[in-house]
C-alpha cells in the first residue's frame, strides 16, 4: 500500500500493563520480537531513559514512560511478566507503534518520505522502516591532533574530497537533534577521528617516508590506538556504543589485527561494502558535492554503455578483462584514456559501467549516477551498498557478477534503461550529504539505520563497569 498514514500514527485506544491501571502509556521503540518460556524482566537503564526488557540474556529497550515528552524521570520502573502470553501489548504488538512523541521539545520526527516516493504508480524503491525513537549520540571532544589540526592539509598531501565524509560527519552530527551533550543521555558514541586525512599525510608529506605505505599504515594504527585513551566511557558502555568513520577506500581493512582486536564490536561507518558486519558497520556514500549541472539529465542518450578509467595498477584485474573483452565494440565503449570532458561523455550514454578498482567499491558509481548514466557494477565480491535495506537497488542500478561479464552487453539491452533512470532520479537524494536531513539524506538515513540496529541487538558484552542508574528501584512489581 502507498498510504503511509498508518505509520505515522501512535494507536489511541489505552493499553496498560495488569498490574498497572494507572501507569502512563508505555511507547515501545524497538521492533521487539519474543518468543518467551523463561520469564522476562524489565528494569530501568542508565539515566532511567529507557526501559529494559530482558530474556534469556537477551536486552531490549523501550521508552521509559515519563521520558516520552521530555520529562526527567523521578522514579524507576521494575516490571515482570512469565512469558508471551502475559506480556503488556505495547511489547508484544510493537511491530505496529510508530514513536511520534518529541524528545527534548526538539521536533525530531522520522520523516515519511516524499510524497512522490510513493505516488501511485511509482516503484516503492525506498522501503521506510517503522521507525524507533532516534539514538542519542554524544561527540567526544578530543584533542585536535585527531581532527582539526589535519584539515589545513596542502594539495600535494589532499586532493580527494571523497574521504572527508568522516569531517562532514563530525560537524553535521553537531547539530542535529540526535545529539546530546549529556553522555548519561547518550546511547552511541561517536569518535570524531580523521583517520584518512592521517594516513594522506603520512603517505605524501614530503619525506624520507613519502610513499612508503607500510610506515603510513603502521603509524595510522598507531593514531586510532592512542585515540582509545580518549574514549572515557569505553568501559562503562562497551565498544559496540562507539562509533568510527572510516571513509578510506579500505574501510576496515585499514585496521591491523593488533588494532582491531583493541576495538572489539565498535561501530564503523565505512563505504566499502565487502568487509561489512551485519547489524554493527552501516555503508555510508563517499563525499561528493556535484555542481548542479550534474542533473540537467536528459533522456537523448544515444549510446549503450560506457566504461573509462585507468587500468595501470596490476589489481586493476576487473577492470582489464573488461577492456580486453570489449575493444573495439561498437555498443560497449571502453577506453583507459583521459579526457578533460568525461562528465558530458557519461551524459550521452544509457549505462555506465562500474567494474572494481583495487577495491570492489568505486565512487564512479556516484558519479555516473549524478549524471543520469544507470550505474552497472561489476564486482568479483558482493559489494554492499549505502542503506541496502531501505533501497532497492535493482530498481536503479545492476550488478552483473565477473564471471557473467561476457554476458553483459545482453543484459544491458534487455533492461529499460528509461524506468531505471526514472527510479535513480528519486533516489539520489540519499547519497548527496549537502542535502538537507528531512529529505532523506544520508546522515539522516545513517542515523536511522544505527537507531534500528541499536535496539535490535542484546547489550554489549564488554562492558566492565555498569553505570549507576538513578533512583532504580529493584524487586518485583509483578
């Protein structure tokens, strides 16, 4: 169904918990799934925020009630209940509750979508979640050596604004309602680390280390280890409530296994979809800031498809066997020179082909798809994209995996590349991050993406010191 009024809408009718009449409505914001024999408990957790519904180990959180519009919790709650069928129904039907209480008095609201999105007639490319109660996100102030002191970088040391997602971030974050100032309010932690603009500067600073990677990624190592000395609540919340940016080309990669042991389950927000851990990492889009002129698409586009790029470097193995295979054809263009005018070119074709580079993720599909030109990419690994759970990509876009490249001129003339365009032109929204966050841009998709996996998975494991939780009571209220 296109009409979306049923998620915006809190259900009217009371529900209330056996042994409370007189509680106040309880609002659920996680998507809670129970399949009860143990007996489940729910307690208040840090800062009396939120409601703990725990089974089997398992933790949930749900809204703790006086903190829906704002209030400062003044007593805890302690609730026991054995098993599903006695479970209050806000829990056990929270599938149907959509959050649209304001939290603050900020009127921070998951916006539906726009209209057109779901007009009818129109592909339903973006599959809005019923979404939950925004995560607060408290920003580490560290010492500028990890962020500020790397922006004033020269152009021999940093010329791919690609990477500055992280930068972006960092400043964007600041400003939206999500984020709180309170580290009691807090439920994610962001690091703001420039961690690519660190390994630039080791890798092209002029030096007896100038293009020695070993020594850049040796020393970036390094950088995020002594970053961990910063994070002071690191033990009281566990590493799966900290959040990096990793916007270099490697994502996780670049982390050595000494590194990555010391960062347990924390979050990273990356644009390399194949070294992906489901429900932790979210694929974030590169940093692109595309001139208008970019969009002035039209559907007079003569040509099949087209690939240019470089095919030098010796992982370029995609990339080469595509050249090779389709020379001189006059349907697949494919050329590894360099014309100043490429944008123009990429405007005249139907698709545009995105083989893997040293990675299987490249920011030309980005590119091609600012253009109009249907973005097809063809990838050793499966390569994640940004959101894949909200957009549909085969409503805009095709994969065609390596081995079936020979295929490929097939499949491109057996698709509509009309529809596909008509389908990217919505969805470019979401990976532009100058666009504002009420359209859907990407930090407002990202958030919500963390939001969801932030109250879908148990407490983190790591934790070594509970904080104390304000005037909780304990015992049983059953």
């Amino acid at each position: 169904s296109s009409d979306l009024s049923e998620l915006h809408t809190v259900p009217k009718s009371g529900l209330f918990f056996p042994c409370f009449a007189m509680m106040p409505l309880l609002h659920v914001l996680s998507a809670l799934s129970f399949f009860l024999s143990a007996e489940a408990v729910a307690t208040t957790s840090h800062a009396s925020r939120y409601v703990e519904v725990r089974s089997n180990g398992i933790v949930r959180r749900a809204m703790h009630p006086a903190a829906v519009n704002g209030a400062t919790s003044s007593a805890a709650v302690n609730l026991s209940f054995a098993g599903e069928e006695d479970m209050p129904a806000e829990f056990a039907d929270a599938e149907r509750v959509w959050q649209t209480e304001q939290l603050r008095g900020d009127s921070f609201k998951q916006e539906a979508s726009a209209e057109h999105m779901f007009a009818q007639g129109k592909p339903r490319i973006w599959e809005k979640s019923r979404a939950v109660h925004s995560v607060r996100i408290f920003i580490y102030d560290l010492p500028p050596r990890f962020n500020n002191n790397l922006l004033n970088l020269g152009p021999e040391v940093w010329h791919n604004e690609a990477y500055d997602a992280d930068v972006h971030l960092h400043h964007a974050l600041k400003k939206h309602p999500a984020s709180t100032l309170d580290p009691n309010e807090a439920d994610l932690f962001f690091v703001p680390v420039y961690g690519t603009r660190f390994l630039h500067k080791q890798l092209f600073t002029p030096g007896p280390h100038r293009h020695d990677w070993q020594h850049a990624i040796d020393a970036t190592n390094e950088f995020y280890r002594s970053v961990l000395a910063h994070c002071d609540h690191w033990s009281t919340r566990g590493s799966r409530s900290h959040v990096f940016a990793l916007t270099h080309d490697m994502g996780r990669y670049l982390w050595n296994k000494t590194v990555a042991a010391a960062m347990g389950e924390a979050i990273s927000l990356q644009s390399n979809g194949v070294m992906y851990v489901k429900d932790r990492d979210v694929i974030i889009p590169p940093f692109l800031t595309p001139d208008p002129a970019w969009f002035r698409w039209g559907n007079d586009r003569p040509q099949l498809a087209l690939f240019r790029g470089s095919t030098n470097d010796p992982l370029y193995v995609v990339r080469k066997e595509l050249v090779e295979m389709y020379s001189g054809d006059r349907d697949v263009y494919v050329s590894d020179a360099k014309i100043a005018k490429w944008r123009e070119e990429m405007q005249q074709f139907q698709f545009c082909l995105v083989p893997a580079g040293i990675h299987e993720w490249s920011q030309r599909f980005y590119e091609a798809a600012f253009v109009g030109c249907v973005p097809v990419m063809i990838n050793k690994a499966y390569n994640r994209m940004p959101f894949e759970d909200k957009l549909d990509y085969t409503k805009f876009s095709l994969r065609v995996p390596f081995e079936d490249m020979s295929k490929l001129k097939d499949k491109l003339k057996a698709a509509d590349s009309g529809d596909l365009r008509e389908s990217l032109s919505v969805i470019v929204k979401h990976w532009l991050w100058n666009t504002t966050a009420i359209n859907g841009g990407p930090l407002e998709m990202m958030i919500e993406q963390l939001t969801e996996q932030f109250h879908r998975l148990p407490a983190p494991t790591d934790i070594k010191v509970m904080p104390a939780m304000p005037e909780a009571q304990t015992g049983s209220n059953a």
